[in-house]
C-alpha cells in the first residue's frame, strides 16, 4: 500500500487497503512517491462561496486557478504514465465559465483526452428523472449537469468502454461488430441521480457530495485491479474511498477539514 509519514500519526487513519489522510492535499501529495498513482477521481471546491468549514470557498479567481495549477503539478508527478484523472467541476448562472477556466489552466499539464456530461436530471417528455436544485430567476434555467474531464499525461490510454456499457437497442449490432458480447459505449452523457437525502446528517453535514455511481463509472471505464491505487485528494465524506473498498481496490483520500474527517473514517469504516 503506497503511504507517505507525517508527523503525526494522529492525521492518517487506515483500513487495509485504505488511507485517510486529515491535511492540505498540496503538502500530502508531496510526500508520495513518484508515479505511484493509477487513477485521481476527484471534485475540488468550485470557488463559488460554498461554506465548506475549514475551507473558504471564495478566493479571487486568479488565485483559485493558480492553487489548482500547482496541485495539479503534483498530482501529475505522482500519476502513473497510464494513469488517469477524472475532475469533476460544475458551475453556477454567475460563474459560467467556470469548468471551462478550470480546464484550461491544466491544459500545459495534461491533456484533455475526454469530456463527460454528467445529468442529475432530465426531463424526457413529461416526465423528469433525478433531482436539481431550483432556481427562482427568470433569467435563467435550472442547472441539472455538470463537467467532468478526463486528463490524462499523453491523451492515449485505453479504457474499458464496456465496463460501463449499455445493451444494444438494435440486437443486429452485435453480429455487425463481430462481437458476441451485448454491450456498446455509454458515451460521454451519464445520467447519474443523487439519492435522496431526508437530512444534511445523512451526508455529514457536507455541503457538496457526489454519487456512489459517479466514481464507480470513472474507475470502471479507467480499468482497474486488486493493485490499483485511486486517489482523492478532496475526499470530503468518504465517497470514493467507499467505492473503492466495495470494488475491492487501494485508496488514498485527503480532506482539511476536521469534522469530514471524522465523518469519512467512519462512514469507511462501517461501509
């Protein structure tokens, strides 16, 4: 299991395969070694006021993106050659070129291999399928997707499209690919709902979490084994460790903020 000494253990808590880390991301990843990292599935604070606790949420934009930049120069130096990184950035009616801003200031560290739409809702016909937060503004529309980009060092490692597949519609596919397995590319539009959440309890009070599914999705598409190691280095209540202890893989997560700490170790450690 790929661990780095701090000095104190009191900050890392384990569960086999699992590390928990309570510090800054920046100086964490720092201790790590070299391409050590297969896959980085992650969501960083977006920058757009959310109270977070340890955390503020409301940096000058200039200096949002150059903190990103300089993890990111990390996160490459630990990322194995074909190793991938799955960002997930969302915006707001006042920040609209937010995700966009955020992928360009990493495009001199990697390369943007995929682009991904994930849908919380969506209405089909009459019906509408999963949840969003509404906006009262006759301006604007309800946001009911984000962005989430897929980096990688060289834009050429290959990935298990079928691991997240869908059956064909039209069987006569099947033949046609030469293919006896029933599956073909989900594309790059999920539809991934949230549960519903009664309470902030339920989600350790945090303000921003994201599905299960969502990291599962982006572990199976990267292809992973027993010796995989995913990290996230803004691991809030414990969501991606959570997925990868049920997948069966390694995990680093690392989270400032004390009180999410806590609720992420015990939410692992009961998972």
């Amino acid at each position: 299991m790929v661990a780095c000494q701090l000095s104190s253990q009191k900050n890392v808590v384990s569960y086999r395969n699992l590390s928990v880390y309570l510090g800054d991301c920046c100086q964490i990843l720092t201790e790590l070694p070299d391409r050590s990292i297969n896959l980085f599935v992650t969501s960083p604070p977006y920058n757009i006021g959310i109270n977070y606790g340890a955390y503020q949420d409301n940096k000058p934009m200039e200096k949002y993106l150059a903190d990103l930049y300089q993890l990111f120069v990390k996160v490459k130096r630990v990322l194995r050659n074909d190793g991938s990184v799955f960002l997930n950035i969302g915006s707001t009616n006042r920040h609209p070129y937010l995700p966009f801003d955020v992928a360009s200031c990493l495009k001199d560290l990697f390369i943007l291999q995929n682009r991904i739409t994930w849908v919380k809702s969506i209405s089909i016909g009459d019906t509408t399928h999963g949840h969003f937060k509404p906006i009262n503004s006759p301006r604007f529309i309800n946001h009911t997707c984000e962005d989430i980009f897929h980096f990688s060092k060289n834009g050429a490692v290959r990935l298990d499209r079928t691991a997240i597949g869908v059956p064909y519609m039209d069987k006569n596919n099947i033949s046609r690919k030469a293919d006896s397995n029933d599956l073909r590319c989900r594309g790059n539009c999920w539809f991934i709902p949230y549960k519903t959440i009664r309470s902030k309890k339920q989600k350790g009070r945090h303000p921003a979490i994201f599905p299960e599914k969502l990291v599962e999705s982006c572990i199976k598409l990267a292809g992973y084994d027993s010796d995989t190691v995913v990290c996230d280095p803004f691991l809030g209540t414990g969501t991606t460790l959570m997925v990868a202890k049920r997948l069966g893989i390694k995990g680093i997560g690392i989270e400032i903020d004390e009180n999410y700490f806590d609720y992420a170790c015990s939410v692992i450690a009961e998972a």
